[in-house]
C-alpha cells in the first residue's frame, strides 16, 4: 500500500464516518504497515487536505467544466489529494502527482474518471498560478460561520495570524519524567538515536522532537521516560501549584497528560486521582500512568457533574480541564473546523455544571484550575464570571508565566498558537477562603 493510497483511505473514513482524523489516520497507517518515510507523507497529504479543503476546491471549480457537487465523492477526494501536491508541495514532480491520482481514478472509480482526473490535474499542473482566493474562510479553509466567531472573540488584528496558525504543521512537545531522568540526559539519549530536539523556552523539561517515527517505538517512550504534551497544557498544571504530598483531583483526566504531569511535579508523593466518565480511557490512564512508574496516579470511574461526598473538601488542588469547543487545537485536529456550531451551543451548561460540582471538593485555601483548550470567551471567561458571581469564597489568582508565554497574568490567561506557539488555551486560577 502507498502513502498516496493510506492518505486516501483516511480521507474517505473521515468523509463517510465523520471520524477524527487523527485516529483514522493512526490506525491506517499501522494497517498499512508503511515505512517510518511513507507515514510521514501520509499523514502531510492526509492533513493537508483536511487543513486546505476550501482552498483546493476552489482552485478545482476553477479548472473543472461542471459543478462540482455533481462530483462523485472518492474523485473529488482524488482530486484534492492531486491538487494539494501541485499547488503546496515542491519535492513531489508534477507527472508522478498526475499518474498516481489517474491510477487511483482507475482502481477506486472508473475509466471515465481517471479521464476527469488526468484533464484537469494537468490543467493545473500547466498553470502559472492559482487564482487569489475571495476571502479569508476560503484562502484558510475555515468556514465563515467560524471566521466571523473568531473575529468576535480574538478580534480583527490576530484572526488572520491564528487562520494561518491552523494551518501550520503543529511540532510534537514532550515532556521528561523527572522521576526517572533529568530533561538533559532524556534530550542526549532522544539525540543519539537521531531525534531532534528543542527545549522550549522557560520549560527545561518540554522538549519539541522531530525525526521520531512512531514515538512509541523509541525505548524512551518504552522505559517511561517522557509522554506527549503541549507546553500549555503543562502550563495548567504548574499554575495550579501542585506540591509533593498533596491530594489532586484531575476531574477530567484522559488522556491522562495533566494527571502525569502533576504527579511528576509532586516527584510521586501524594494522590493523584485521574478521572473519566469514559471505561476504555480508564483503562488508557492506567497504562500510561504505569509505563511512566507514576503510582500515585489513581485512575477512576467517575462523572465530573455527579457528586461524590467522601472527597467533600478533601483536595488540595481539582483541575477540571472540561469539554469544550477544541478551537484551540484545529491545527491538530483540522476536522474540527468543520464541524456544525450548533453542536458546541450547549458547552457553557456543561462546563459550569462541572465547575459548580467540583468546586465543593476544595479544601479551605485550597486551587481550583480551570481549563479549556479552546478560544471562545463563552466557554472561558464568561464561564469563569458566571462561577465567581455565585461562590464569593473563590477568588482568582495571579500564577507565574514563563516569558516566552507573555506577559503577567491577573488570575486568567489566553494562549495562542500564533503568538505564544502553543495550542489555545484558556487558564484560570482560583483560590478557596479559608
């Protein structure tokens, strides 16, 4: 199987399933057994694709004589997969990009199609350039209804900054278990196996890797020595202020990230119970949290809106990273942007159904973390308002930032991947009265 072809397939799944990219993709390219080189142009056409949608079929309709909705499906994804090599990528000839889209018309269409493919893929290919795209939604591939809700929440002077962010290939940030190696000797071992490595700045133990293959089969990953996260994620756990010996609720744990890191940050004393309302990422959260030799990591059954009266006033720390919108993470998960905005109208609700229960597990000057990796003020900061209106014995709380990470901070903090190169994210710190 080729890259081309597991890029495909991807494509379909996600068009036909409405799956996550990410896992699709995963799981393709494990099924497909390719080459640590043909995952990686896998997952660059599969993404591509995803990121540039309105953009290549815009620069289709302009060389197709029809409509495009009268396309059949697989030769419109055919197509795309075509045009986002001719038009964004350098490495891969023109000839190879047309024949290997005509073979695919044969194999997973008809003869008929593979003609269509053939015209117009080397239509574009002759083209000088590519027509200038109407608007931002469709030179970014986000939709307008999404563009105009950014607008409103980030303002006019970052929206064409964080479009352009989304569409940027997102570097891979580790994060060193301190428990078992120091982030200098984890960055000598990563590179003597060929791994690039930056450590971020103000963070000695985030470390962005490139050239790993699949991470999983490096011995670090294997021995427990790092896990995946983004340095703002890590962010709200270190704001939080977690101590060894301390008890910490992770409301809303799996993927388990912040439970791991708070758990390293207390150099394994304490409690950490890790949260989920889900069995089989219950399951996820014990593996990991054994991998990482992190035994004070408590992974448990537990709904973030239901109370549970034996942890009344127990928790030294409850981080309750809730639901939310994802819009932080498009250039993750570039499938989000197209999902229906009706469907995050009711994410507020939640969000403050979580916070107005968790919030009775907090000790008398004890921390409430709440987090969101998404930009929306209504899942953020109004949420936050809304909280503090109702529980006058919780007040926010300023927490150090990194300087790479901005400037000072009252108790809230909006990160973006266009300005700070993090995921979006929203961090606010609130103190419990004695």
């Amino acid at each position: 199987m080729s890259a081309r072809d597991t890029a495909l397939a991807a494509l379909i799944a996600f068009r036909k399933q409405n799956a996550w990219s990410d896992g699709i993709l995963k799981e393709y390219i494990y099924r497909d057994r390719l080459s640590r080189r043909d995952a990686a142009l896998a997952s660059k056409l599969c993404y591509g694709v995803l990121q540039n949608r309105m953009l290549l079929d815009y620069y289709i309709q302009h060389f197709l004589n029809g409509r495009i909705k009268d396309l059949q499906p697989i030769v419109l994804d055919i197509l795309r997969l075509g045009i986002y090599q001719l038009t964004m990528l350098d490495r891969i000839p023109d000839a190879a990009c047309v024949s290997e889209a005509v073979e695919q018309g044969k194999r997973f269409a008809n003869h008929r199609a593979a003609v269509l493919i053939n015209g117009l893929l080397r239509s574009a290919a002759r083209a000088k350039s590519m027509p200038e795209p109407p608007d931002l939604a469709t030179k970014y591939s986000h939709p307008p209804q999404l563009v105009a809700l950014l607008e409103e929440n980030i303002g006019k002077e970052l929206l064409e900054p964080f479009l352009q962010s989304d569409n940027e290939a997102p570097r891979t940030a580790i994060q060193v278990n301190t428990c078992k190696i120091t982030a200098e000797k984890a960055k000598l071992e990563l590179q003597a196996q060929g791994v690039n490595c930056q450590v971020y700045p103000d963070m000695p133990d985030c470390i962005y890797v490139s050239g790993t293959g699949n991470l999983e089969d490096l011995t670090l990953f294997q021995t427990g020595m790092f896990y995946v996260q983004d340095p703002a994620a890590k962010l709200a756990v270190l704001a939080a202020g977690v101590q060894p010996g301390q008890q910490v609720l992770d409301a809303c744990a799996a993927p388990g990230g912040k439970s791991f890191a708070a758990a390293i940050a207390m150099n394994n004393q304490g409690k950490v119970y890790a949260c989920d309302i889900h069995p089989h990422k219950i399951a996820l959260l014990e593996k990991g949290a054994s991998r990482l030799g992190l035994d004070i990591v408590h992974p448990m059954l537990q709904d973030a809106t239901k109370f549970s009266g034996e942890w009344k006033e127990q928790m030294d720390v409850v981080i309750a990273d809730v639901p939310c919108s994802g819009l932080g993470v498009i250039r993750k998960k570039p499938d989000i942007r197209y999902k229906d905005l009706e469907q995050i109208q009711g994410l507020p609700a939640v969000q403050t159904a979580i916070l107005e229960n968790v919030c009775q597990y907090v000790k008398p000057e004890g921390v409430l973390l709440y987090s969101t990796c998404t930009v929306l003020k209504r899942e953020n900061e109004m949420v936050v308002e809304t909280f503090l209106k109702n529980h006058s014995q919780f007040t926010l709380e300023r927490f150090s930032v990194p300087e790479k990470m901005g400037s000072d901070n009252c108790g809230v903090l909006t990160l973006y991947p266009c300005v700070q190169q993090t995921d979006g994210f929203f961090i606010a710190k609130l103190r419990r009265a004695k």
